[in-house]
C-alpha cells in the first residue's frame, strides 16, 4: 500500500509540477525525495523485525545480529542522508534555472522588424502620412510609386516606347533604391507614364521582389503605394488604406503646384487624377484596392495630422501585440 501511495506521487508530483509549467526536472527532486522515505521507512521496518525477533533468539544468535545490525544501520542509514543531500542540492539547482528562464521568458521578444502598409490613390495623402509616420517611428520608407517612375524615366531618358514589357523590365532590374530622386521623378509627365509602365507584369515582379527586400529592413518600414496591402506586404501588421475625394485630392494638387510657384489647371488636374484611378484599379495585375484587413482613413475632411493621429493608434495597437 505504501509503495503504491508513493509510486502514484512520484508521477503525479512531476506531472503535476509540469502543468503549472515548472518543467519536469523537477520531477527528478521528488524522486529523490521519495527514495529518502521510502529507505527510512526500510531501514526503520528492518530494524524493528530485528528487534522482535531478537527476543525469540537465544542470547548469543542475538548478540551476533545486534553487532551486524548496527553496522548495517550505520551504512544503509548513510543512504538516505545522500538521498536527500542530493534532492536538496537538486532542488537547488532546479529552482535557479526556472527562475532565469522565466526571467528570460518575461524580455520581450525583440522585433526585428515591423512593416506598414499604406495604400491609396494620388493625392491622397498617402505620401505625407508615411513621411511622418516613418519619422515618428524611426522606420524606413519608400514610396514605391518612385520605383515605378524611376522605371517609366529611365525608359523616356532614352527614347524608348513605354510599351516594350521586355525593356521595361530590363529598366525595372536595373532601380536601385537608394537612388531615387524624388525632384527628378516627381514630374507629372513621369508620373503619366510610370502608371503606363506599372500595368506590366514582368516590371511588377521585379520591383515587387525589391520592395519586398526594402519591407524587412530592421527596426521597421513604412511602404506606400497601390498594392502594398495586398501584395508586396500582405502579412504587415498593419495596414492603411487612405482615400479622399477625387475633388479634393485634385485641390491639392493644385495647391501644391502653385505653392511651388507652378502654373496649374484644376479642371486639368483633376482629369488626369479621374484617368489615373481608372488605369490603376482597372488593371488586371495588382489593381489598386484596400486590402480586406486595411484600415480605412477618408482624409477628405481630415488635416494630415488628426489622420497621423488615427493610424497611431492602430500602429501602438499593433506594436503592443507584437512584442507580447
Ligand atoms: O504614387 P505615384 O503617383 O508616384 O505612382 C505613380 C504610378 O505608379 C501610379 O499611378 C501607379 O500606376 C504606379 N504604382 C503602382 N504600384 C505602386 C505604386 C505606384 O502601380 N505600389
């Protein structure tokens, strides 16, 4: 019965023990716990056996054994005391190993880096929210629309038909992003013919595969552009769709050319934005539309700093599940 009773708690205690997650090793204590018991328990039963029987042996029988007794009681008892020295020290050694895992366990894991997405129509202040969400964060970022023209520019510079997918991708091979120059490339007639170059294919896999590089660069990156929800990063943790009017984004357009001393023609503008929208969510490859977890911002009667505001909410959001 007693061997049964401290078998069963030799596997239920490291069992036990595991469940609430101090791992099993410290089923080997109670082992050793248990063999200190279980070889007093002997060494007491055999010494009390000895003891009966000694009053039913002649004198000399008795003598004998109660001489052997005591040596084996001296050496057998020495057992249980390493037993337990042993469990003790175990115990020990046990204890300060959970205790640093769990300090371990309790660091955050480090994020090695963290992506946001943003996506939306020209002029919809897409660019200036990733700008000042990027230095916010300390993040890096590219607005992959650049990509795109730096394509459609290298292909003008040199006369070349704006149509020709084996050119155009050869010209996409060759973007490299550190050198993109956004006073050159932010032309309107660039811009033009980069969402001509941007309905191909084969022009899209290559800066797709070079964004996607861009995207993991530690501690995080903020991309923005037409698809980056959807497919350059469709795992980012957080996704922005940004939207306004296509009246107000013309307005600001405006605005902005002649801010910079530029002549313009609203009506123009807004033409060209109405042409532009139809080309990129009417393309077949990676139209433009918000990804199905995007969040949405309509920054038509919003300034850039309440949408900055919104999108750092749901960036905290997501941050904070991250590294929990
Ligand atoms: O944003 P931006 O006006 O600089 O983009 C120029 C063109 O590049 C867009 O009209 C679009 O056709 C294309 N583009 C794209 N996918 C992106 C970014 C831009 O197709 N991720």
């Amino acid at each position: 019965m007693f061997f049964l009773l401290t078998s069963f708690v030799v596997v239920a205690v490291p069992y036990a023990i595991e469940r609430f997650g101090l791992r099993v090793r410290f089923g080997l204590f109670a082992l050793l716990f248990w063999l200190f018991v279980f070889q007093f328990v002997l060494i007491f039963a055999i010494d009390s056996l000895l003891q009966n029987l000694a009053t039913v042996l002649p004198g000399w029988l008795e003598s004998i054994l109660t001489t052997l007794g005591g040596f084996a009681f001296v050496s057998i008892g020495i057992t249980p005391v390493i037993t337990l020295v042993l469990a003790a020290a175990y115990l020990l050694f046990a204890l300060g190993q959970w205790l640093f895992d769990r300090d371990e366990k309790d660091q955050p894991t480090p994020q090695t880096h963290f992506t946001i997405a943003i996506d939306g129509p020209a002029a919809s202040g897409k660019g200036t929210l990733a700008r000042r969400i990027a230095e916010a964060y300390g993040y890096h970022h590219l607005d992959t629309g650049l990509t795109y023209r730096a394509v459609a520019k290298a292909l003008m510079d040199q006369n070349m038909p704006l149509d020709d997918e084996f050119l155009a991708e050869k010209a996409a091979r060759s973007v490299d992003l550190s050198k993109l120059d956004r006073t050159v490339l932010s032309a309107h007639d660039v811009g033009e013919a980069a969402s001509r170059v941007a309905v191909m294919p084969a022009v899209r896999r290559a800066l797709v595969a070079a964004q996607q590089g861009f995207a993991t660069r530690p501690p995080g990156a903020v991309l923005d552009g037409r698809d980056i929800g959807t497919v350059v990063c469709p795992d980012a943790p957080v996704k922005l769709y940004i939207t306004a009017s296509p009246e107000a984004r013309a307005r600001r357009r405006y605005e902005e050319i002649k801010s910079n001393g530029g002549g313009a023609n609203y009506e123009e503008i807004l033409q060209d934005l109405t042409r532009r929208d139809a080309r990129d969510m009417g393309r077949t490859d990676s139209p433009l539309k918000p990804a199905a977890d995007a969040h949405l911002l309509d920054t038509t009667e919003m300034d850039i700093e309440t949408a900055f505001l919104n999108a750092k909410t749901l960036i905290d959001q997501a941050l904070a599940k991250n590294t929990h």
